[in-house]
C-alpha cells in the first residue's frame, strides 16, 4: 500500500466524451459507448478518469456552456445512465472526475432565460454581469474588455444593459459576488458527489470573480493577457478566487478522504499558481508551463526542477500534462520546429515544416519523462494511440466557436478532438455503427486501438507498459535525483531505483547498467539514440 494518497501519483484519463466512444450510432460519443469502453480503460491501466461535461447544453463550446449541471445532454445519455457509470467505473478500479463549470453558464440556462426576461436592475440579472452601455445612449461596452476567443466581452441587450462572457457570446459570466451563485455551485458539488464523483476538474479556475468596479485594462494585449503578475487583474486570478477554493475544499473533505479537485488556472507565475494548491485549496492544479516547454535538454530540467520546488513549498506535487482538448497534440507539436508556433501553423495547415514521425518518436519520449516524473499525470484520449493533431479539417466542418470569433484568425481545436478509432476498418473506425460528428483521416485505422493492442512496441503498448511499471515502481515516493550526464540527456533516479533517460541530442548516448524495462523507440545495442526515452532498473521489485 502506498503511504501517498492516490491522487498525488495518479495517472488520470482524459475521456472528451463526444469524440471517445459512439453507443448509439448517432456519429457523437456518449456514456453507453464510454461504459462499453470502461475495460480498455482499466486494462490500459490509469486510476481514474476526468469526464469532459456532459451536461445538457446547446454544446456550442463542446459543452462548456451548461444549461443544467444536474442533467445530463440527451446526446450523452441520461442521468440515471451516468450514476450507473461512476458506479461501473468504481467496479473497474476508476474513479472519475467530472468537469465543473463555474465561471459562466450557457444562455440557454433557466437563469439567463430568467434574466432576459427580467428587467435591468432585477435579482434576476444580479445572478450575472449586466451593466449598462457606456455613451450617452449606451452603446459602447462598459468596459474595454476583450472575450478570450475574440471580440468584445461584453454584447448588448437593446434595452440598454450589456453582459459580459468572457468567452463566447453563450457563455455568459456568472457573478461571483451573488451569494446564490456560490450556494448553487456548492450545491451542484454536492449533488455529484452524492452520485459517487470522486472530484472535480474545475474549469477556469482563476477567473471567477470581476472586479466590482469594473476598471477599464487598457489596451487589447493587455485584456487578454492571462499571463499577468499582480492581484488587481480585473478578471484574471483575483486573490478572492481562493476563499472560494477553501469553502469547496471543505465539502469535499466532508466527503471523505479520498476526494479532490484539480484547478485548470492559466496564471501568470509558478509562484502564482502554486497558491492554488495551499493548505485547505486544490489538491491539484496542471502545470501547463511543462506542456509549453519545447524539445530541449536545459529547458525540461528547468521547467521540472522549477516545479518540484514551487509545490514542494506547499507540501504538494506537480500535476503533469502534455496533451488536452485545448491544446495541439503533443505528437504534432514535437514535429514542427521549434521556432513555428503550433497553432500558427494550423491555420496555413498544408503540413509544410512538419515531421510527423519525429513528432511521434518525440511524443512517445516525453510521455516516458512525463510518466516517470514525481507526482500525478494527466493522458488525453488518443495520445496512447499516438494520434497527431488533425490539422487538415476542412473549415465547412471546424466547430470550436474560435474560429469565427477570431474573424478566421485561429483555426480552433477541433484537430485534437476527432473521434476516435478503436478498428482497422468498418464506418468511423470502431468509434461507433454511424460516422462520426468530425471527419476522421483516412489512415485511422491503422492507427486504432485494434491495430496496437498486443503489437510489441506500438505506442498503446508501450503506454500500458509503463503504467504498469509506474504502478509497481514509483506509487510510493515523489523524491526525484538528478543524474550528471550528457547535457543533452535528461536524466534521473527515483528513490525506488528506477532510472528515466531521455535523448535530447544528436548522438548516441550509453545506457547505464540494469534492466531496460521500457523503451519509447528501438535502441542502438546499449546506446540510447536522439528523441528516445529509457527506464532501466537495478534489482527486483514485486
Ligand atoms: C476551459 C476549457 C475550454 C473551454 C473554456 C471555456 O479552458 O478547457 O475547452 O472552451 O474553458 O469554458
């Protein structure tokens, strides 16, 4: 048994529910095709799963636009379906996390309804944040804020009110500062919980609370800017975000020991972010720093060295990840040059400059580093599968409100949410008897979870290996030492013996002595070769 609890070593799946598994052949994934799926889960290996929302919403930000955290999406299943999945995930050895959206609803929830049907001033747009145009006749926006997927954050009513999404227009803000704000989220916490969750990813997690005086930022840069290091941001990490934390935390905590909650905070700082994870706040909270560094030697050992420290000064561990539904798969982004930035290149999209089979090679390497780091990691669906970004959907199809936000300025992240393929061959590749809602590529099969699984070095093996070792090997400690090697080669040892290389380089480098356990690519007789990750014991484990 290990002294740590679960979550500070977990391996965590990320199940984006639309795009994971189809039961009904509808083309769009649901939790009867997730419960059939919940075997390869546990096989796989992983000890929970973080459920994308699947609540009932107009899925105009692929569900991050909830009209009702207590029901599920008739496109997803039914309620009584998604208690039945907590409880037959609990049977498979997961537990699942589900997805809290506090920081704004959908407009198609019964309180924005309420809200527009009310008039300005009322308790019924008191739950939100209307304010009144600027000018004499109010036609400008209250302020100069900017919306993170493009455009003004602010949309006018015609009667004179604004209110504000800080992200797509159906996504209007909630107030913070309305008590019954804060009692209804409390309460939708505890209505999963008492349907077995086990905890919550919380959405946004450092926004939240507005500044009452709603200060203009200055210029578009500026509003825009998560990354900004003081306390007064009008919207951005605002120091009352954490009294909120504390009183979430203490529902869970009456809940038992082995609840928890993960912060997606996009914050300026590790510093910054750290603060989440403070006694009585998060127990988690990702490191998105790792995710941005590039393929390079010095750059890893710092962005890992950096947060070891930072959450050691808050008794924690890091919380790793590479891949989400936010961002470019990290086996594209590992093929593109480092100086290209990945979403840039999106957009041009016709695969120049890209090298896929290094970004694989890559890819499979940073998983074997990220996996034998101390503390908690995240998987996205598909990466066990080593599926690149789909960086060529036409635009007819693209669904992320992004694109058309940005005026066609950012293409979206559709590419890294395409249903996935469990089969070499049959309609949408396994992922259900229909098609699927986005086009898979054509050479899917050969990449599906029917084409991998028992084949010796395929990635799915290669993760279900490691997990595996991970269990065994590394469940116990989150002590790290640093190996004094080549400086192209990351290297170092876990209190447990086991050892992780990674190859940054352009040459070969010497395996040290012990047991090759698990190899991200093929080895050069006792040489590790460029952008390829080793884990070599020395003795016996059970
Ligand atoms: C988070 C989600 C993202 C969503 C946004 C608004 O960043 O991960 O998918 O679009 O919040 O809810």
């Amino acid at each position: 048994m290990s002294s740590q609890p679960w979550w500070r070593t977990a391996a965590i799946y990320q199940v984006y529910i639309r795009s994971f598994a189809d039961g009904n052949g509808d083309g769009t994934g649901d939790i009867a095709g997730l419960r059939s799926r919940l075997p390869y889960l546990a096989a796989l290996g992983v000890d929970a799963i973080w459920i994308n929302p699947w609540y009932r919403s107009p899925l105009n930000d692929g569900g991050y636009d909830v009209a009702d955290y207590r029901d599920i999406d008739p496109r997803f299943g039914t309620l009584d379906e998604a208690t039945s999945l907590i409880a037959d995930a609990e049977r498979h050895g997961l537990r699942v996390i589900l997805d809290l959206v506090p920081n704004h609803t959908s407009h198609r929830h019964r309180w924005f309804e309420e809200a527009l049907a009310a008039p300005p001033g009322s308790p019924a747009r008191a739950r939100y944040h209307f304010r009144r145009g600027k000018g004499r006749q109010g036609t400008a926006p209250p302020t100069d804020w900017r919306s993170v997927f493009g455009g003004p954050a602010w949309t006018p009513l015609g009667d004179g009110d604004w209110y504000l999404h800080l992200f797509d227009p159906t996504q209007p803000d909630l107030n913070w500062a309305n008590p019954e704000v804060r009692a209804e989220i409390e309460d939708v916490i505890r209505f999963w919980l008492a349907r077995g969750a086990t905890g919550f990813r919380v959405d946004v997690a450092h926004s939240l609370v507005k500044d009452p005086a709603y200060p203009d930022v200055g210029d578009e840069e500026e509003a825009l800017l998560v990354a900004h290091d003081e306390s007064n941001h009008p919207f951005w990490d605002r120091p009352e975000i954490h009294e909120i934390a504390r009183e979430w935390r203490a529902i869970l905590d009456g809940h038992g020991d082995h609840t928890m909650m993960v912060a997606e905070a996009w914050v300026a700082s590790l510093a910054r972010l750290v603060a989440y994870l403070r006694q009585g706040e998060y127990h988690q909270a990702f490191d998105f720093a790792f995710l941005e560094t590039e393929w390079d030697a010095a750059a890893m050992r710092e962005v890992i060295a950096a947060s070891l420290a930072a959450t050691a000064t808050v008794g924690s561990v890091p919380t790793w990840v590479l891949s989400n539904h936010d961002v470019v798969r990290h086996a594209t982004r590992y093929g593109l040059p480092g100086d290209v930035s990945a979403k840039a290149w999106l957009l041009d999209g016709d695969g120049t400059d890209y090298d896929p089979a290094l970004g694989l090679r890559r890819a499979r390497a940073a998983t074997l580093l990220m996996l034998a780091l101390p503390g908690s990691a995240y998987l996205y669906q598909g990466e066990e599968l080593g599926l690149a970004e789909v960086y060529d959907l036409p635009a007819a199809v693209l669904d992320d409100p992004v694109w058309i936000r940005s005026g066609h300025t950012e293409k979206g992240r559709d590419g890294c949410r395409v249903p996935l393929p469990w089969t070499v061959a049959g309609p949408s590749f396994g992922f259900g008897d229909g098609g699927a809602w986005l086009p898979q590529p054509s050479g899917w099969g050969a990449r599906s979870v029917e084409a991998q699984r028992g084949r010796p070095g395929s990635t799915l093996e290669m993760y279900r290996q490691a997990l595996a070792l991970r269990t065994a090997w590394l469940r116990d400690d989150v002590d790290l030492t640093w190996e004094d090697r080549d400086a192209e080669v990351v290297a170092f040892r876990r209190a447990s013996g086991l050892r992780c290389l990674v190859n940054f380089g352009e040459a070969g480098h010497p395996i040290p002595p012990g047991k090759v356990v698990v190899a991200s690519g093929p080895l050069d007789g006792d040489r590790l070769p460029p952008d390829t990750a080793v884990w070599v014991t020395e003795g016996q484990r059970r």
